[in-house]
C-alpha cells in the first residue's frame, strides 16, 4: 500500500507550489509564540470567576480553610440527601473527613453519586476550572457521579487561559492524558433548543473556593 | 451517505410546506442568533479577535505540511497512534481495522462531522458492530434514521413531540412529555453504553501541533464519557483542523462557542494528549488520530483555499434566510446552509449540487458573523461561474445570457433595448403600474407584483437634466 503520508505531504506541497521547508523556516515556526488578544476585564479576580461560574449554574461555596472542606462537603450532602459515600482524590484523602464517610480515590463506577477533587487552576476570563488528570485525579471522578465537588484555593484562580497554559506546560510530565476546562454542570439544548441540566455529565457542580490556607492537590 | 442535493429543489419545496419543520426551525434559530448578537456586543475585542483567527488559519494552512508533522511527533511521542487517511474509504478501513484488531462490539461515538463525512456508521454497522450515537442530537437523528439538519444542533428540526415519539418507540413507555424527561431517559439508556463500549470515537475540534492533543469543546459531557470509559479511543478530524500551539487554542475558545451557540463558552474544553499513563486508574489504553484529506489538500493555494480555514461553528447557517426557510436537510449531503453549499459541490462534484450555489441571495449575512471571515458569498458566486464555464447551468440560462452579452456588448444596442423595454414594460403595468404576469419569470410574479418601470431609462434623464 503506497504511504498516505506522504502522499498527502507531497499533495499540500504541490498545491502550495514548493518543496517541504527548509530548517530554519521550520525551526522559526518551531519558535513562533504568538501573543493574541486577551480579553480585559477590571474585576477582581476571585469575584469574576464566581461571577461567571455561577451564571451558568455552577454553584460556590466559600470555606475558610482547607480543614473547612469535610464539614462543607457533609453540609452539601445533606442538602441533597446523598448517602455518607464518595470518590475523593488522592490528595484530599488525608483531610479530616467524619467517621462513617466512605471514601475512595477511584475511578467512579456507574453507582458512584458524588466525587471531590482538587483543580490545577481558576480561569477568571470565563470562570472555568481546569483539572489535569493522573493517578491524583482520575478523569472518572468529573464525569461519571451525578454530583462534582471541586475544591479550589483562592490563589489558584488566574486571570486568562494564557495562564493556565503556562501551569500546564509546567507539570512534571508535561501535558496530562485528559485535561478538562469545565465551566459548569453538564448541559443540552438539543431538544427545542430547551436547556436542561444534567445530560450526560454531572447534573450539579459546586466549587469549594478556599479563601485562605496551603495550596491542594497540585 | 447518500448525496441527494440533485433534489435541492423538490426538498425545498416539501420543506417550505411542513409547518412542523418551521415551527422548530423558527424557535430555534432565533435563540443563536440573538445570544450571539447579545455577547459579541459585550465584547470589545471580539473584531480584533476575528482577525486574529483569520491570520492564524491562513498561517497554518500556508505552512500545513510542517505543523502536520509536527502533530504526529507529539501524537507519537505521548504514546498515541496517527494515521492518515486519503479520502473517505481509507478513513473507514483505518476504523474498521482497529476495531477488528481489539475485538470490539460496542461502539460509542461523540459528534464528528467528519465520520457522517466518510460514512462512518454504516460501515461499521455492515461489520456488525453496535454504533450507539452520544450526544442527544446525534441520538435523537440516529433513532430517526435521519443524517444531520444542522452541524452543531443536528436534531434541530425535531420538536419535542417527535423526540417523544422515537423515544417511546425505541425505550418502551411509558412516553416522556417533558424536556427534562427525555433527557433524563437518554441519560439513563446511554449511562450502560459508555460503560461497554469497547472503543470509544470523537471527533476533534483542534489538533494542537505543540503538544499533540486533541480537543473537543462540549455542552453535554457525552464526548468525555465516551473517550474516557472506552478501551480505545479514536479520534477523526480533518487535516485542516490543526492549531500551531496552546496559544492559538486560547483565541480559538475566545471565538467558538460564542460564534455557534452563543455562550461565553460551552461547559467541557477537553484536550486528550495520549493514551492511559503508568500509574492511572482510568482513560483509554489506546489514543489514535485519524487525518482525513478527503479533497481538502485539493482545495490549497486555489480560489477556495479560505474555505479551509472553518472552524464548523455554524453561525453562516444560524443568519442564512435561505436555510431558516428550507432547513438542513434540503441540501442534501452531511453539511447544510453556506458552508455546505461551497464544501459540498467541492467534495462531491459539481455536476450533482447546480442548485446549492445558486440558492443564495447573495445577502452577505454569513460573512458578516463566520468568525473566521470566510467570502461565503465571494465563494459561492466563484462556484457560479464554474459551473458556467463548465457547461454545468441549465440550456435556457445559458442561452439568455449569451443573448445579453450580445447586447450589452453593443453600447446603442443595449440603450435601445433598454428604451424599447422601459416603454414597453409601462404600458403592460398599467393605471397602477404594477405588473401581475411577466413571460420567463412567472416563479417571481406567482407570489408578488412587480413594479414597472416609469417609461425612461436612466441614461434618458441623465440626459435630460444635464441639458
């Protein structure tokens, strides 16, 4: 079988009229970091982000510390009557959770009705959070239960993707297998263009914004 | 799938007499085009960014073949497969092939263009492979046995009472009523399919060269389920869906969701950079990427080259008038509106989609919200004259116009025509100057009066009142 690749190679070639590019061309697009526009915004950037996560029914709560997460996790399972259970990544395993919680690192199963998990990150342009996946935090623990709980120290959250980019790029491993940007509970308008919550991913997402305390989970 | 675009003109007509047609496509529409409207005036930069995205499609298109290359090092060197795929049959083969090697039965797709493109799912039914569609639009069309109206709301001309009919057909009753119902139902029945599948395909909004990650932007999650839980994910995507670095991603997301659907952004942003790692609990054990061509290289360094630079964000169809009257499926093939009536006769032919070029008033909406700023009407005024020079436009058309160039060739010829007309077309108007029949043009006069002229040609009053 004759190799699509470089046939395919060899075709745009043809069309653009020249051969394949020279060292230093490549090297020079190699090196190109373009610097578009960003999108400006006075606000503060804690305010904007819970600003705008909540605008597309994302929910927040504020705790104090990082020992404050057991209590405000228990406090939203209670609202929500969910049984004392759930996925819990790695890193927030040695907090103080209460006695009779069961908890897990994952991966969520089809059963699974509630996970907690860290973030790498904040982003204040749209009020997004991103979660980089590994053994710390498996991608089945922010699709799979009904109900996410994000845990997210306030000087996580930076200003532009741009930001966020250069975290990412910053990882031991450099880009995790799945990095996930969401920006609220799962959603579709694909009936009547009606939206409704909860289509195929967690039908609510609440952030657990850490206004002081030690960084978690990355 | 099949082409049926040489019907556009039946289609249209059936379309335009089905009131339940324009009672979705009417509540629909209207709700893109207005939150598009509400964000882009919020958003200063918006003009800026439009250019931007522009200059970096041509940038990568110019210099294609390097930051394709440069993909599949990424791609490799994460632990991923790329392979590449010349036109729709070899993209098939490439699948089919992988499902054969890991025994697969069930098959989960998130939405992709470009497997409806290659005709995916029917090759892989013919196998005997179970093919379950995702997301709730591309499920609701699969139970329908329907392709796509729309190419980013691809049930959009379904009303709730006909989603509640397939689903009482397909799930049993008892029959779902409500919008949140139906939902939850598909939620249910597809919650089992994500867990079983054995290969998992989506398609691939981006492909950044830099680190050789795929991105899907998502409202529903249904993308991420399906590439996470299955054993093998797949990813199809066209060769020009490349972005040089994570940079560009960043003004690509500023663009795309409030372009389509007109939201500040759509709730999932998923880059997949490789398969399951040492150490992880969950993801696929196989990454591949399939680069489709499928005519695209073709389409480089000639006149619809800008056409390559769509990010398939549907705004052109969202404003057209012609695809809010008639809807998706008229045209025919797997993309509607103006982006499908250039993609169209350049991927199948021109000879089978006369009319797609010519169903257009040349309005300029399109152009005026592609985020990219495609010339959709320059494109689709180029592909007019093509199939003029190529003898593709109906005998009498071509006949009349080779009578008009006769005359307007020859300036005296021409004003008198124009004089002989004017009167002529006066005097049939009548008392209140209207004209209720014209010979050649009985499609125009059949719903509307045409105004006749007032007896001089302009040439004669230019004259006459510089005297």
């Amino acid at each position: 079988m004759p190799d699509s690749r470089s046939a395919i190679l060899r075709q745009i070639r043809t069309a653009l009229g020249r051969g394949p590019l020279s060292d230093s061309a490549a090297a020079a697009l190699d090196a190109r970091r373009p610097a578009h526009t960003r999108i400006a915004f006075d606000e503060d950037l804690v305010e904007r982000f819970v600003a705008r996560f909540e605008s597309r029914s994302g929910t927040v709560a504020r705790v104090s510390r990082l020992d404050a997460i057991p209590a405000a996790v228990a406090a939203y399972r209670q609202a929500h009557g969910l049984p004392p259970r759930a996925a819990v990544a790695r890193p927030l395993a040695g907090l103080p959770w209460p006695a009779g919680f069961a908890h897990h690192p994952g991966p969520a199963g089809p059963d699974e009705q509630m996970s907690v998990t860290p973030c790498l990150a904040g982003i204040a342009e749209i009020g997004s959070l991103m979660l980089a996946s590994g053994p710390d935090s498996p991608t089945t623990l922010n699709f799979v239960p009904d109900h996410h709980l994000i845990v997210l120290p306030a000087g996580h959250i930076v200003r532009h993707f741009e930001d966020a980019w250069t975290l990412l790029r910053a990882l031991p491993g450099g880009l995790p297998r799945a990095t996930n940007i969401i920006s609220g509970p799962s959603r579709t308008g694909d009936v009547e263009l009606t939206i409704q919550l909860g289509a195929h991913g967690p039908r609510s997402v609440h952030v657990l914004l850490v206004e002081d305390g030690p960084a978690a989970g990355g | 799938m099949d082409v049926s675009s040489p019907r556009f003109k039946q289609k249209a007509v059936i379309a335009l007499a089905n009131p339940t047609l324009r009672q979705a496509l009417g509540q629909s529409r209207k709700g893109f085009v207005n939150k598009r409207a509400e964000l882009v005036a919020a958003l200063p930069e918006f003009e800026a960014l439009r250019d931007q995205a522009r200059d970096v499609k041509n940038h990568v298109l110019e210099n294609l073949d390097h930051y394709l290359e440069r993909f599949d090092s990424a791609v490799t060197a994460a632990g991923g497969h790329v392979h590449w795929a010349r036109d729709a049959e070899e993209a098939r083969n490439i699948i089919l092939g992988i499902c054969e090697r890991v025994q697969a039965r069930t098959i989960t797709k998130g939405k992709s263009m470009v497997s409806e493109e290659v005709n995916l799912n029917a090759a892989l039914e013919a196998r005997g492979y179970t093919v379950v569609e995702t997301d709730l639009g591309e499920y609701i069309i699969q139970l329908a046995k329907e392709p796509p109206s729309h190419i980013i709301a691809p049930a959009i001309h379904k009303t709730k009472e006909q989603v509640s009919d397939l689903f009482e057909a397909a799930h049993g009753g008892p029959r779902k009523t409500t919008v949140a119902d139906l939902v939850t139902e598909a939620r249910l029945v597809l919650r089992d399919k994500y867990f079983k599948a054995d290969v998992g395909i989506t398609g691939g909004n981006y492909l950044v060269a830099e680190t050789g990650s795929s991105i899907i932007v998502t409202n529903e999650g249904n993308g991420d389920l399906t590439q996470t839980l299955a054993k093998v994910h797949i990813v199809t995507s066209g060769i020009e869906r490349i972005v040089p670095t994570l940079e560009d991603v960043s003004l690509f997301l500023r663009i795309l969701a409030r372009s389509a659907t007109g939201q500040e952004t759509e709730t999932y942003t998923t880059l997949s950079t490789g398969p399951r790692r040492p150490g992880d609990v969950d993801g696929p054990e196989e990454f591949h990427v399939v680069l489709v061509d499928n005519g695209r290289s073709k389409m480089l360094g000639g006149k619809f080259q800008d056409m390559l630079r769509c990010i398939r964000c549907g705004a052109c169809m969202n404003h057209c008038p012609v695809y809010g009257a008639v809807g998706g499926h008229a045209y025919g093939w797997v993309y509607p509106g103006p982006m499908g009536s250039v993609l169209t006769p350049l991927f199948v032919g021109l000879d089978a989609t006369y009319d797609l070029p010519n169903a257009c008033t040349l309005n300029g909406r399109c152009q005026s919200v592609c985020p990219v700023r495609i010339p959709l009407p320059e494109l689709l005024r180029e592909l007019r004259h093509q199939q003029h020079q190529r003898g593709i436009s109906p005998p009498v058309q071509r006949r009349a116009l080779g009578v008009w160039r006769f005359v307007a060739e020859r300036p005296g010829l021409y004003q008198f025509a124009n004089r002989l007309a004017a009167r002529a077309l006066k005097s049939l108007g009548g008392r209140d100057g209207r004209l209720r029949h014209l010979p050649f043009a009985g499609g125009w006069t059949a719903l509307r009066d045409l105004p006749a002229p007032e007896g001089k040609t302009f040439l004669e009053l230019w004259h006459a009142r510089k005297a």
